[in-house]
C-alpha cells in the first residue's frame, strides 16, 4: 500500500475530477502513474516521438526538408541566368 500527501490545491483539483468523472480517487491516481510509467520508460528519442509529423506535411514532398538546398541553388541559377 501506498500513501501519497498531496499539497491543498492537488487535493481539490483530484476530489473535483473524481466528482465530475464519477471515478475514485485511486483509480484517477492509478491511471496517470501508469501514464506516466509507460511514458518515460519508452526510451524513444525526441525525433521517434514525432517522427510522423516531420517532412511531408504542407508541401507532400517528404524531401523537401533535405533536398531544399539544392532547389535553391537551381531556382537562383535560373533567375541570374538571363
């Protein structure tokens, strides 16, 4: 078994979700410690987290982020080429 203090404003931010979700205080608790558990032990990099909002997004080219030097270089040789 386990005890937790919690400081007077934690307390009555818990007892109000417990009202509003017709949950017990220890299963709320529960919940969020084994959110939190299985969070920080994935040993994802930062980069694995958001792997799948990365590159393609707006554009639909997933190399835009890594080709744009060089589409660059084209677009200014194109233009002072004249």
């Amino acid at each position: 078994m386990l005890n937790v203090r919690l400081d007077k404003e934690m307390e009555r931010k818990l007892n109000s979700y417990s009202q509003q979700k017709n949950l017990s205080k220890t299963a709320i608790v529960k919940e969020a410690l084994e959110a939190y558990l299985t969070k920080t032990q994935r040993n994802e990099s930062p980069y694995e987290v958001g792997k799948d909002l990365f590159g393609s997004d707006g554009s639909g080219n997933a190399k835009a982020s890594t080709t744009y030097k060089s589409k660059l270089k084209d677009k200014l040789r194109e233009k002072h080429s004249h």
